[in-house]
C-alpha cells in the first residue's frame, strides 16, 4: 500500500476512539543540503550504512564553568565507591557517555538516535557524536560506536546505569550483536551526586548541578531535554538537519559536565580534609564516604573537624553518632560514650540505644543500660518517626530489667 | 451416613425448602482408567511421582504425554480436578531433563491461581531420598518462578538469570516481560514450551486481547529462533479445537477423553416458590440461599455460594450475618475489587477449613487448589454452562460425597434451565467466541507489537494478512508513532504503549476506591474500571465492601478516584441509565418484505442520569436524585431485528399491539381538570388531599386495551389517584409491550446460547425507530469496544432462538407475563405474554417463509 493511497481504516480507528489522529504538523521547506554539510562532521561508511560523526577539540585551557578540563583524575575513594569487578589500570581509558533518545519510556521500543562519548586527550577534552538520520541505520550506529567505546576501561554516565546503558545494551541485543564494551566497569555520576548533596540541593538534576555547583549555564543554543524526541521525529518528517544543532549542542555539553563533575567530585572527595568550611553538608556526606568504604580513621579526621561547625542538629547528631561508632570499634569506649552523650542533647533514639548497648553488653552496668533504654523510649515518642523500633525497645527495657531483678 | 447425606436428608425433608426442589440428579461413581507411567520416564520424576502417592497415570494423562513428545500443540478439555496440571508437567519436567537449557511458560488467567500452580511444581524439586544418589545428579534442576505485578523490582534480574520455569499471567507478559524481552534473552531463545492454563476464560474482549498477546509472543520467540509447542487446557466447551486456534495461530491436537475417576456427586435444582402465582413472582436466589446457608452451616458442611455479582456477593453476606449467629471468621465475602492480601488469607482460612463458608463471584470459580469443599451452591445462572460445572466441579475435590445445589433466578435462562435440566448437566454446547482481528484491539497490539520489534516488508502478524498489518502501521504513521522506510517499520513514539492497553477491559483506565476514616485518612480498598464506576461509585452511591456499606461522596474521572465514607445509611442506591444508539455501517442484511435482520457497527452511547435510593428493609423506593456524567461511547456491532408495517398491522388486528406510546389526545388537560374537580381532589384511594402538586389521573381499563382513545377517555373509566397510589395501581395493570417482552427474552437467551455474560450485550426496544423508518426495533448490541462477533454469530441463528424463545413463554406457569420470561415486573408493568407470543409467530411465518 502506498502512503498516499487512502486508508479504509483510518476512518474506522478515528471512530473507534482509540486513534487520535495526526498531529497537523506544517513543516517548512528547507534546502536540500546533506546533514554533514549543514551541521559539520563526517559521514562514517560502515557494511549497514553511513554514520554522522561530529568530533570537536577542545583545548586545554577550556572552563566548563568554573572547572578547568586540562585534566579528569578519579579520586581513589570513587573509584572505590563505583566497585570495578576487576583490576583496572593505573591511568584507565574513561569514556563519558551520554544518549539521546526517542523517550524516557524505556523497553524494546527506546532508542539512541544520538550517542556522544568525551574523553581527555593530550590536547584537552575531545567529543564525539554519532547520530543516525533513519532508525533503520542503528546497526551502523552500534558499529561505529563499539569502535569508540573498544578498549575503554571505564564509561561514565549521568543515570547511565538504569538508563542509557540498558537502552544500549537492548539496541545490540535487537540486532544479534554483541557489544565488545559489555562488561566495561561502569561509573554513574547522579548515584554520586545523590550521596554528597542531596542534603543541600533541591534536586540532583544535571541542570541543577551545572547551576549550583559547576556555575556553568548553557547558550541559549540549548535545547531542552523534554523537547529532543519531537525534535528528532520532525527532523524525520522535514529532513531539515539545521534544528538538530541544537540538539548536539544539548548532547555536548551534557559529556562535558559530565567531566567537569566527575573532576570537581574527585578534587572535593581527596582535598575535603583542607577546605571544611565550604559546605558542611557536603563534608559530612564525603566524611561518611569514606567510612563506608572502610577508611575509618580518615573518616573520624573529618567528622572531628565538623564538630563545632554550623550543621543543622540532625547533622550533628550523625556526626557524633558516626564517631562514635567508629571510636567504639577501635575500643575507644570513654570517647565513644561521651560522643553518643553528645548525641543525646538532640534527641537522638540510635545514640541512647547504642549507650545502653554498650552499658549492657560491654559495661555491664544494668542501671546505666537501664537508664538509657528509659532514655531510649522517651525520645522516641517525642520524635513521632520511631514508632516501629519502640517494641524492640520495649523488649529491651524488660529484658535488662530481667537482669536487673536476677541480680537482686 | 456422613454429613452430606445428613444435609441432603434434610433438604428433603424440610418443609420450606423440599417443595422447591426440582430434580435431583446423582452423578454415578465411575472408575478411573489407569496407565502405567510411561517406560521412558525419567527414574527422577518417577520417583518424585512415588513420593507424591502416584503410581500410575489417568489415561487422558498418558494420551498428552505422548502428543507431546510427539511434537504436537495440545489442548486438554478433562474434568475439574482430573489432574490436567500433571499432563503437561509431566512431559515438560521430562524434556527439561533431556535438555537442561530449555525453559517453559506458564500463562495463568489470574495472579492467585500462579502462586497455586507454583506448588505442583515445585514439588518435584523435593530431594528423593527413596533412592540411590548417583541417580540425583542427573534429575532435572527446576528453578521455577513467578513474575507478575507483585514481584518487587529487585528480585527481577535474578529471576531473569536463572529461571527455567516461568509462572506469570497475561497481564505481566503484556507489559513487563514482552516491551523487555531483551532483557528475557535467554528465556525466550531457550522457550520450548508455553502452557495457557483455563483456556476458556480467555473469550470475548478478553480472549481477543489475549489471542493479539500470542501473536506478539511467537513474534518475539521466531525473532530469538525458538518455535514453542502450546499446551492449552480449559473446562468444557463447545469449539476446543476452533478456540486454541483463534487464541494461538496453530493447529491442535484434543485431549478429552477423560481416565479420571469420579466419586459421585448430587446435583441438586431448586426453583424457589412462587409467591405471588399471579404475578408469577418467586422468592429471590438470594434470599433462598439465605434460608439454605444456616442448615449448611449446623451440619458443618464447608461451602462456597458463588452469586452473580459483586453487588450480591456483599447483600448475602450482610443477610446471613445479620439474621443468624455466626460466629466471626466463619463467613467471608469473596470477589474482585478486595485486595490481593485480603484475598490471600481468604484462600488460606477456606484451605485450613477455619473458614466455613465464603460466598464468592465466580472469582474463586478457576482451578485454585483451596482444598476440600463439601457443597456448593450456585445462585443463578452464573453466565455459562461451563460455569456451572467449574464451580459445581468445586465440591468434593477431595471427598468421596459433595452436593452441588443450583438455585434458580427468575432470570429466562434458569428458568428454561429448571425445565431443561439436561441441557444443564450433560450437554456440552458452548462455544468460546474471540475475535482477534477487532480492530480497537488489533491497533493495541500492533502498537505494542511495533514497540518490541520492528515490522519486516510484508510481515503477517498471526493470521493477520500483511496488507491489513500495512494499513493500521498507515494510520499509525499518522500520529509519528512509526516511521516506514524501504517497507520495514520502526515504533518512533515517545510512550510505553502496552500501559495504554488493559487486556480486562476495552476501558482501560481504573478508579481507586478510597475510604475517608474519621482520621481524615485515605485508605484504600480496591478499584474498578472506570466504565463500571459511573454507575457503581457515582457521588451518592451506596457501595458495598465486605459487607459494610460506603456512601460515596466524590467521584473524579480524571485522577481516577473515588472518595467514600462509612455509611449507616437504611437503603442502597440503583443507577438509572439512558440509552442512544446510532448505526453506523450495515455489516450485513437479510430482508424480505415484511421484516429486517441486520448486523452493523452500531455507536451505542449510555449515561447514568441518577440514581434511585432503595431501602434495604422493604426494598422501596424513598428517592430518585439527577446526575450528570458524561456518557460512554462505544463503537460496537449489533443485531438488529425490525418489523415491517405489515406485521405490526397484523398484530393490531389481533389486538395484541400495545407497543405505542400513549398519547391520550387534545382533550387530556380538560378532561384531567374534569374529573380532579369530580372526586374533589382528592385520591380516590387513600383519600388524601392535593398538595402543592395536583394528583394523578388514571386509567382503570388502560388506554392500550381500547381501539379508540375516545372510549379509553371515557369519564366513568378515569379516577383521581395520589402519586403514591397511582404508582402502585401501576403496577398492576400497566401492560408490557411485546416487543420490550421480545427484546428481553432474545436477550436472556442469546447469552444463554453465545456462552457470553449477560453484561456482554445489551437490548434496546423502541416500537417507532428512526433506525427503521419509523418501524418497530429490537437491537441486541455488543458491550465491547469494537465487537467479539457475539452479533455475527447471532445473525445467522435468530430463528432458532425464537423457537427457544416460544417454548420458554409458553411453558412459563404465570398467567401473563413475568420476570422468568417476557420481564421483570418492575420494569415496565406486567402482561405482554400473549403480545410477545404473537410477535414471536409472525416473526416465525414471515422467516419459514422468506
């Protein structure tokens, strides 16, 4: 059937309700120069078809807002953090990797139709962006990018782990291909981004992050992300690639922050130690960081220097609970006790439990033990969060009594 | 004597319920054909079979073992409780064995009967301690599973990884497992078997869906290069064979010859006492089984009463409750619309036998393993003949005796079934009807087809012919969802479509229902679709849940919805629905002089106009309120039966046409004015004066009766009533047109005859139709968006029906007309026997002859 042939049943589905019909989108005439022409970049040839790829140097000396890309280290700790499955290099191959997509559905039915990759080179931050002009050129897409993407050791993406890598990895499944990248360790920066600010900022969107943290804004070149899918559907319709520079403009400055970020966490994460003061919520989130990554003693370092600061109470309460927890382990328990003592003045129902764990358990002390279970179940009927764990406390109180009782 | 005897003994003997009995019917014990296990089958699953007490097989178990190691797709039509589970587990346990990396799926109708399921196989995986270890190493590794909507999100890649044996429902393949079968890789390129168990359930709109599900399934398979066999089992119905392969695009092989013992039960048919004879009225099925229900419970007799509808499932319990000391958590109510969780502790107390009784819609009727149940009790015709045996098939899984006990309604259907017990108990012929190449349906699932895969050049898609796969991607290009280039299809929408879709409904959208607690709180307590809310939980509606009785007081379409309140209200609310229809396009025409059948897409629209406020003590009505709601529109088919002038003549003639509106003349105010100042305004009854509305005027002989409007308006036969007092007079002499009788007993009947719900079609009568030139109509439309060929297959027997029709009427023992054959008398008055009758006649001559 030809597409201008009438259709017997696009009356009948309009009827039916569940059609809505089209859009009435009028598309402009446009000139008739190829894509490459018109947006820059080369056309890759691969066996399924041709690939638009749009490289673009940039030089050492380049500001992403405040941070300087000459160079991308990765703190230890995030690398850590990331759990690599196996032995990376000293100085891995790091890709940053960003997809635009036909929407935020996911499934079988998402597709890449832009995927850009950054990565630093010697002369500065390089990216390059492919991007197919049919869906029917993806397998070429795929191709070219698993030559990109052969023999990094480390992709770094924005909210990559639960989108754009499984989209990907769907794309070459569709295809009977196996990407070579599949097993690449990978690192997604919202989850990072998520742990150190989610205290302070509103939301750990990228655009929030390019604004707070980066101070980087964006051309008026930009094209919002909501906007990308219709704005490839009408390149589709129109063939006009002019509209679609600013969708490359959006996909490229999505990789460099990307970079930026990573940069400014890695600086943030390995230097905290000298400037506290900065953002109290960010040092207690990175203090805790490391703790989680089992490097207690740099992680009472900076817990200890947060002490007297200006935190909001419940901050402070982790930071002493924290501490404590980590003196305790060490064996440090009049340290350990003085610090939960601390976290008692808010209120806090974990720190007077773990005070009568260590007067039960450790101390000996049942009155003590007692005290602070009394302790305990006050505060938690104060606070109004706690309501689940006052049985547990209550089972407490009576087994300590119990104790009480049999030493009588 | 056990206690079933004790209760049947009883139910012969007792006097309210005795002279009610009908017939009884004594299903004979018959015994088992045994097999030994096959000689192949594999020492692990033999000894795993030892371990569950079996030794030997049912014959029909034998006959699916070897069709499907042959190869062949099979559907397997057995007895409840034959052991239809095991035909298929046993072969596919087998290849699983032989082939390590094969996987199979498990399609259940319903969540509650997977988590059932799951146990029968998982007990093959118990370790074997009988024999020799060596053997062990070599038995099949069963690492079965289910997804479905209550699997947490984190438990996924897991299952995903591993699994070899996956239990889900259509739902779930619908929209989790199909638009991410990416991610079920493995699953799919391994997939050698797909089980769909109640095979049966799957007809009208859902089977349709269901049918469009399998095709995008084998789509994904054939794109993994995996060609699975189908094993379907279902209850007993008409077109085995024609339905597994309307539901799947394969031929079959059937299994129904079942090797099965039986262990006798008693069927026992109760037609409630007539207790108005000129009215014809019985006492309801409800109240009827309120009556049996303590004498159940005093000779512990464990039962489930299955009801119609949720409606009724909540009135029986809140009777039986109320009237009788029962002691809590011996009774509970069971149905769609309780939450899962509910529902799960309900099956587990029934299992344990804490529970006594459970008074359940056909939800609990599918094959859920919920253990021993003495009797069973169906109350009406519960919407086919199937029906009737799964939920009969209930009773005495496990016992030597059960009782299964019908009570009929005045429904048209039970009482031609009270009549025709036959027909009932051992008469197979019902056919599952689906459509799958509906077109709302077809353009889902093409939809959610193209999501998962792109389209091919000239691909099918099932049965469908590329040409018509071509011209729904054409009107799909119109919304940018696909982009077409070189004949191959890509989905370039930005959406999910399979959220669009809900396989249950042709709606598709649900409405929470949410209970405001004296705390302020929102709690909620279920859904329904949002077709069935604007008449179920319209602002005002008394809802029943458990028992209890909700007022609500907001419903919002939009966000999906309603807001209610514990309500001590004394009455129950009933929705008051109006009717449009338009014809859209004749499908197809038989017409001769005299009359008109017609099958065409028809856009049926109803709203509910209000609601009438009935109390629950004397099932009066104390208020009517207005509502405004906007209508639901349903592009459909339709039958269509019309009469000509002719006819309509010939009945006049006969003085049986009192089809026409009444128009009561010129003269009426006057006349109205006449006789109101005559009886000096005053009811002529009851004797009570005009208030600020003036009375009625009212008809002793109706206008209908009269050839002339003068001899009707004749003063000596008019009388001033009070409104009350005219509505009761009313009642008695109103006469029921014929064609409103006609067009209600088509309408039972038909659903009799179309193995279809009752709620599937509707009717619409109206004696001078623009549809027909002004000429008299019957139409019986089709409730689903599109149609499932209930009309199609109407069109070609409305004669056979007729002479149904004609039996039924005529052996009815009421003098003129009631509810159990020409309509309720609520509706529209009483009579119309003879009318209906005489139309019947005509309609007969003029289709003989023509």
């Amino acid at each position: 059937m030809d597409k201008n042939e009438p259709n017997p049943l696009l009356e009948k589905l309009k009827h039916l309700g569940v059609f809505s019909g089209a859009k009435g989108m009028v598309i402009p005439p446009h000139s008739k120069k190829p894509i490459e022409v018109v947006l820059g970049g080369e056309l890759v040839e691969t066996p399924y078809g041709a690939v638009l790829s749009i490289e673009k140097q940039f030089q050492d000396d380049y500001h992403h807002g405040k941070v300087l890309l000459d160079d991308i280290p990765i703190s230890p700790i995030v690398m850590d953090w990331s759990k690599p499955t196996k032995n990376l290099p000293m100085s891995p191959k790091v890709v940053f990797l960003d997809t635009e997509t036909s929407g935020l559905a996911g499934g079988t039915g998402t597709f890449a139709f832009m995927i850009g990759c950054g990565c630093m080179t010697q002369d500065g931050f390089k990216s390059t962006q492919l991007f197919m002009s049919e869906p029917g050129l993806e397998p070429a897409l795929l191709c070219v990018l698993d030559k990109i993407l052969y023999g990094a050791d480390v992709i770094v993406t924005f909210n990559g782990k639960s989108f754009d890598m499984p989209v990907i990895r769907n794309r070459y499944v569709l295809h009977h291909m196996e990407p070579s990248f599949i097993d690449c360790h990978h690192i997604d920066i919202l989850h990072l981004s998520r742990r150190i600010w989610r205290e302070r900022l509103k939301s750990r969107r990228l655009g929030e992050l390019e604004r707070e943290i980066l101070e980087f804004n964006r051309s008026g070149e930009d094209i919002p992300g909501w906007m990308v899918p219709e704005m490839y559907l009408d390149f589709l319709t129109s063939r006009d690639p002019a509209p679609l520079a600013g969708v490359f403009y959006h996909n490229r400055m999505d990789i460099l922050s990307l970079g930026a970020l990573l940069k400014h966490l890695s600086i943030l994460i390995d230097n905290d130690n000298e400037n506290v003061n900065q953002h109290g919520s960010d040092s207690l989130a990175i203090a805790r960081l490391y703790g989680d990554q089992g490097l207690d003693m740099e992680a009472a370092n900076r817990y200890e220097q947060l002490i007297g600061t200006n935190l909001q109470e419940h901050q402070q309460e982790i930071v002493y609970t924290q501490l404590a927890n980590i003196y305790r382990k060490k064996g440090m328990l009049d340290k350990s006790i003085a610090l939960l003592e601390l976290a008692t003045q808010y209120g806090s129902v974990n720190a007077a439990i773990s005070l009568a764990k260590i007067y039960e358990h450790i101390q000996r002390n049942y009155q003590m033990a007692l005290f602070w279970t009394e302790e305990a179940m006050k505060y938690s009927e104060i606070d109004g969060h706690s309501e689940d764990i006052r049985p547990s406390i209550d089972h407490r109180l009576q087994r300590i009594k119990h104790k009480i009782a049999k030493m009588e | 004597m056990d206690k079933i005897d004790n209760f049947l003994g009883l139910l012969s003997s007792d006097q309210l319920l005795s002279d009610d009995i009908v017939s009884w019917h004594h299903e004979e014990a018959r015994a088992g054909k045994f097999q030994p296990l096959p000689p192949d089958l594999h020492i692990s699953l033999k000894n795993s079979l030892i371990a569950q007490n079996i030794s030997d097989l049912y014959s029909h178990q034998i006959d699916a073992w070897n069709a499907i190691r042959a190869g062949k797709n099979v559907i397997i039509t057995t007895g409840t409780a034959s052991g239809k589970t095991l035909c298929y587990n046993l072969p596919i346990l087998q290849s699983l064995t032989e082939h390590p990396n094969q996987t199979a799926m498990y399609i259940f109708p319903t969540r509650a009967l997977a988590q059932d399921q799951l146990k029968s196989i998982i007990k093959f995986q118990q370790p074997d301690h009988t024999t020799n270890n060596a053997f062990n190493s070599s038995s099949p590794t069963i690492r079965a599973s289910i997804i479905d909507g209550d699997t947490p999100s984190h438990m996924r890649p897991g299952i995903k990884g591993k699994v070899n044996f996956l239990l889900t429902n259509p739902d779930m393949l619908h929209i989790g497992i199909l638009p991410h079968h990416t991610t079920w890789k493995r699953l799919f390129e391994n997939l050698r078997f797909v089980v769909i168990d109640e095979a049966h359930t799957y007809r009208g709109i859902f089977g349709s869906h269901v049918a469009n599900l399998v095709r995008r399934l084998i789509r994904v398979c054939h794109f993994y290069g995996s060609d699975p066999l189908f094993i379907l089992t279902s209850a007993t119905i008409a077109n085995p064979l024609e339905h597994a392969s309307n539901l799947v695009d394969k031929p079959f092989d059937l299994i129904s010859s079942d090797g099965a013992p039986s262990h006798g039960r008693t069927m026992v048919i109760v037609n409630p006492t007539i207790i108005n004879s000129e009215l014809g009225l019985r006492r309801g099925a409800n109240h009827e089984a309120a009556i049996l229900a303590p004498h159940l419970l005093s000779h512990d007799v464990q039962s489930i009463l299955f009801t119609r509808s949720r409606r009724s499932v909540e009135l029986l319990l809140k009777e039986i409750t109320n009237k009788n000391d029962v002691p809590s958590g011996w009774i509970r109510g069971y149905r769609s619309g309780y939450l899962a969780s509910e529902r799960r502790s309900i099956e587990a107390a029934l299992k344990s036998g804490e529970l006594r009784m459970v008074i359940s819609t056909n939800a609990l009727e599918l094959g859920m393993d919920i253990g021993s149940v003495d009797a069973v009790v169906i109350i009406g015709y519960p919407g086919t003949l199937a029906a009737i045996r799964q939920q009969a098939g209930r009773a005495g899984r496990r016992h030597n005796r059960s009782a299964a006990i019908f009570i009929a309604s005045q429904n048209p259907i039970d009482q031609y079934l009270v009549n025709h017990s036959d027909y009932m108990i051992t008469n197979p012929v019902e056919k599952a009807l689906i459509n799958p190449d509906n077109l709302a349906i077809l353009y889902a699932h093409l939809r959610c087809a193209l999501f998962e895969l792109p389209f091919l050049e000239r691909e099918k898609f099932g049965a469908l012919d590329d040409e018509t796969v071509l011209q729904i991607l054409r009107a799909i290009e119109e919304t940018r969802e696909v982009r077409i280039t070189e004949g191959k299809a890509f989905w370039t929408g930005s959406t999910y479509p399979a959220s669009q879709v809900s396989l249950r409904s042709a709606g598709g959208d649900r409405v929470h229902l949410y209970v405001r607690e004296e705390s302020e709180n929102l709690v909620r307590i279920g859904e329904v679709d949002r077709d069935s809310a604007t008449w179920m939980v319209h602002e005002g509606a008394v809802y029943l849940h458990q028992g209890e009785a909700f007022l609500v007081r907001s419903l919002n379409l939009e966000q999906g919805e309603a807001i209610m309140e514990p309500s001590w209200m004394d009455y129950y609310t009933e929705p008051v629905r109006e009717l449009n229809i338009e014809i859209v396009e004749t499908i197809d025409e038989c017409q001769n002089v005299d009359l008109i059948k017609f099958v065409a897409e028809a856009l049926v629209s109803s709203s509910v106009t209000g609601y009438r406020m009935i109390t629950w003590a004397k099932r009066e009505i104390v208020g009517t309120h207005p509502l405004s709601l906007p209508p639901n529109e349903t592009l459909t088919e339709c039958l269509g039966i019309s009469l000509s002038s002719q006819v309509v003549n010939n009945i006049k003639q006969l003085g049986l046409w009192t089809s026409e509106e009444n128009n009561y003349g010129p003269e009426w105010a006057s006349l109205r004015e006449q006789v109101r100042r005559r009886d000096g305004y005053k009811c002529r009854v009851c004797g009570i004066g005009e208030g600020k509305q003036q009375h009625h005027i009212h008809h002793k002989v109706p206008l209908k009766a009269f050839t002339s409007r003068d001899e009707a308006n004749t003063i000596s036969n008019l009388i001033t009533l009070c409104p009350s007092c005219h509505r009761k007079a009313e009642n008695v002499v109103r006469l029921r047109s014929g064609l409103s009788g006609l067009s209600y007993i088509l309408h039972h009947l038909a659903c009799l005859f179309l193995m279809c719900d009752i709620e599937d079609l509707g009717r619409y009568s109206e004696p001078q139709s623009k549809l027909a030139d002004g000429n008299p109509i019957i139409i019986l439309y089709e409730l689903a968006q599109g149609g499932t060929g209930l009309s199609r297959a109407l069109f070609g027997q409305p004669e056979d029906l007729l002479f149904r029709a004609k039996d039924l009427i005529a052996s009815c023992p009421c003098l003129d007309g009631c509810p159990s054959c020409v309509g309720p008398g609520g509706e529209a008055g009483l009579g119309g026997k003879q009318e209906t009758l005489a139309i019947i006649d005509e309609l007969l001559i003029h289709s003989v002859h023509g």
